[in-house]
C-alpha cells in the first residue's frame, strides 16, 4: 500500500455504506479521519475536484431517498456537471457515499463507494 498523508472519509454517520467502510479501514490499520457532511458541510472546492476527478454520473446517488424526493423535472434537469452541482451542494445526501480522499506526496486522489478489493491495491 502507497504511503499516504492524510485518508479522509466523506460522507453521513448513519449511511450503512459509509459504517461499512470506515470499520473496514479501522479493521485494516488504516488510519483515516471522518469529515461528516451533515455537522461538517459540503466542501464546494472537493466538490468540485470530485466533479472534474470522478465525473458527475459517479458523484450523483441516483438509487438514494433523496433522489427519489426530488420532482420528475428536477431530476429530468440534471444532466451534466453544472446541473448536478446545485443538487448536490444543497443536499449532501445526493453525494454517493463514501468518498474518500487518499493524499499522498503524489496529489490526491478519489475512490467513490465501498471499494475495499481496490483499497488493497493502493
């Protein structure tokens, strides 16, 4: 595993996905520290780094409650990056969790979801 800085950990307390991951980061040794959205915010600039990294499609959780809250037109708006990032930035819980930032000597880079098979790899 690549030496890592700082392993950051975005998401909601009480996402299952989000619980699944970080005791598996804890159960691996690996260090990481827990940003909350709903305590912490949406940072807008990682935000808009995840947007560029990982593209809007992933960023987007089109299979949550908050999705399926908004309207039928208000989904039907959402169709790129500049479309999605209102969304997103006026409800956290539209963000596919977990996303974790892994910074490095090298940048930062993103994983979106529970990866752990690709975690190991890092």
């Amino acid at each position: 595993m690549m030496k890592y800085t700082l392993i950051t950990v975005y998401g909601i307390p009480n996402c299952d996905t989000v619980k699944k991951a970080r005791t598996w980061l804890s159960e691996q040794g690996i260090e990481h520290v827990f940003h909350d959205f709903k305590k912490q915010g949406l940072p807008e600039k990682n935000l808009d780094s995840w947007l560029k990294e990982a593209g809007w499609e992933a960023v987007l959780n089109r299979k949550g409650t908050s999705w399926r809250k908004l309207s039928p037109e208000e989904q039907l708006s959402v169709i790129d990056a500049a479309t999605a990032r209102p969304f997103l930035l006026a409800n956290s819980s539209l963000v596919k969790r977990p996303v974790i930032e892994w910074q490095s000597s090298k940048g930062i880079e993103i994983t979106i979801g529970f990866q752990p098979n690709q975690w190991l790899l890092r």
